[in-house]
C-alpha cells in the first residue's frame, strides 16, 4: 500500500515516499539538492504497475529532519541510505539519481553491490568542486546568506544552475519552472549544512572502476555545474555504463525533458529485470 512517512533512520528521521508493492522491482531514487523526492512524481506515474517506487528526502532537505551538524557530507547521506535500505531488507534495487543523488548513488554502490542493482544518473559526476568553481559558488552563497535566503539576482543564479538556458527560454515547461521557482525562493538556511556538503564533497572518480553494475548516464550540453566533461569521466572510469547526451538540456534532465528521458529510463531497467531474471 502507498505511503508517505517519517522513518526513524540513525540519529535522524527521513521523509520517504513508498509505492509499497511487495511483487515489483524496486527503483529508489535520490534527489537534488535544492530540490525533493517530488522531483521524481512523473517517474512515478509511468512505474506504476511496474516497479515499486521509494522516494527519500535526505537529511536536512524537504520534510526530512532538519539537520543538527554544522555540514552533511555525502558520507553521512551514503550511510543514511544505506541503512534506510537496510532496514527494508531490501535488495537487487535500481537507483534513479540526479546530481547530488548522484554523489550518494556511488558511494552506496562501491560500498554495497549486494543492494544495487544499477545505477542511472542524470545531471551528476564522481569528482569534487574544482577550486575555482568552489570560490565562485562561496561568493554567491555569502551573498544570498545575507539575504535571508535565495532572492532577487541570486534565485536567478540559482535558477540558472538548476536549468538549462533553452529551458528557462522555451517557455514550454513553465509550470514545471514557475513550481520549482516558488520552492526554491520559500527555502530557508536550514538548507545550509546540505549546500555545504554538497560544494565541499571528496572526489570518488577513485570508486569508478569497483562499481560493476550497469549504469545508464544522462549529461545535458547545457549543464552548468556539471559539465559534460565529468559525465565523460564517470563514463570513462565505469566499467559498465551508457551515456546518453541530451541536447539544449541542462542540469536536471527528467525534470526539463521528461519526454526523452522517462522512457529511456524505463526501457534501461527493463532491460536490467530482464537480465536479472535469465
């Protein structure tokens, strides 16, 4: 049975979302920063009847407990994750992850093959914040710091950052934009220990070739702060992975061509159960 719930996981509680169907794969999927599991609700619709869908917000984000240390690694939501599914005793699970998701997706599937089954990331990469980029992004953080939170100029820049130009331009996702635009602006400095972990996260180009699973990458032309380079180098040091370049996409793929993209997904873990299942 479907369910929404918070789930005593650690020393904190997760928000999760759960399709609740015992007889069907399992997809996890793991969000952006500066985003939530909802990121996820047309992926949803077309699973349905298909696969089992589980939906968290990571610790500190969404409705998930706001967080108590000064910065949340991608250690600390791998391990969270990793227990989350754990407490299931859930396994053979295929992860849908975007950008941050992304960062926890690897380090859960080094750490645990046993749990996951495949990997699809979308607007991620494996290494840290280059230092030029790192004091950019610090200079716009201090800025909208003083600003209470993303306003003005600096939810443009983040706006920027989340999607790409043709997107933002087209006009012909702009529910989709006018709603993320709305939540973005609504959130508060609660979000700064993730942002931190997030800006500040270790390189894992490392973990590549130990992560054997079959993995499915998507990588927009548009990506400002994940180029199409590092998706080329999660490529590169995977053993076994697709990548699919999307044109005039920028960083949050399923969210900006839902179109392209759901369906690729979807034929990729078919195909996955199918192999499984041989």
């Amino acid at each position: 049975m479907p369910r929404t719930t918070g789930i005593a996981i650690r020393d904190t509680i997760l928000w999760v979302d759960d399709t609740g169907e015992t007889d069907l794969p399992v997809v996890l999927c793991l969000h952006s920063l500066w985003l939530d599991r909802t990121m996820f609700d047309d992926f949803v619709v077309a699973a349905k009847g298909k696969y089992r869908v589980i939906r968290p917000d990571f610790r500190g984000q969404g409705q998930s407990a706001p967080a108590t240390e000064e910065i949340v690694t991608m250690e600390d939501c791998a391990a969270d994750i990793e227990a989350l599914l754990d407490s299931s005793r859930l396994k053979g699970i295929h992860v849908v992850a975007q950008s941050m998701g992304g960062d926890v997706a690897l380090r859960v599937a080094a750490k645990r093959s046993d749990l996951i089954a495949s990997l699809t990331m979308l607007g991620s990469s494996a290494r840290g914040e280059p230092p030029e980029q790192l004091e950019w992004v610090n200079t716009w953080l201090d800025s909208a710091i003083g600003d209470g939170g993303f306003k003005g100029e600096n939810l443009e820049i983040l706006f920027a950052v989340m999607f790409g130009e043709t997107t933002r331009k087209a006009g012909t996702r702009q529910d989709m934009l006018d709603r993320w635009r709305d939540y973005m602006e609504a959130g508060t400095l609660s979000l700064w220990p993730a942002i931190r972990g997030v800006i500040e996260r270790k390189s894992v180009v490392d973990l590549l070739p130990s992560i054997k699973q079959p993995a499915l990458i998507f990588s927009g032309t548009e990506d400002m702060p994940r180029p199409p380079a590092w998706a080329d180098e999660v490529m590169a040091g995977l053993p076994n992975a697709t990548l699919r370049r999307l044109d005039k996409i920028g960083h949050s793929p399923i969210l900006e061509a839902p179109e392209q993209v759901i369906p690729r997904i979807m034929a990729f873990l078919d195909s996955q159960v199918l192999a499984m299942a041989d």
